[in-house]
C-alpha cells in the first residue's frame, strides 16, 4: 500500500484511495480549495486563446 500524502500513514484503499482516513481526504479537499496547491502549466509562455477572434458560425 502508499502512504497517506497528508499524514504519511498507510493508506485505507477503497473508497478514499491514496488517504487513510475521511479527515485527511478533506484536509487535501480544504488545501485545493485554499489554493495552497497549484498546477502550474506546461508552457508558461503561451498566450491564452482570444475567442473573439474566432470566425462567426454559420447560423442555419
């Protein structure tokens, strides 16, 4: 079995997967939501897409 990644102890599998309790599954919920966790993009260069830009479409 993993580790817990909040408290580091063996996980319970099943319905809460890679957590050993329902505490630390919402203690992970509550950091996301906290924005203590962040994904960062894969190229930080790009532009966002501009859909104003886009065509209209055809309206039938």
């Amino acid at each position: 079995m993993s580790k817990c990644p909040v408290c580091g102890k063996e996980s319970a599998g099943g319905k809460l997967r890679a957590f050993c309790s329902k505490r630390c599954a919402d203690v992970d919920l509550g950091r996301w939501l906290g924005e203590r966790y962040v994904v960062q993009k894969d190229d930080p260069d790009s532009d966002p897409v501009d859909l104003t830009e886009l065509p209209p479409e055809d309206s039938k």
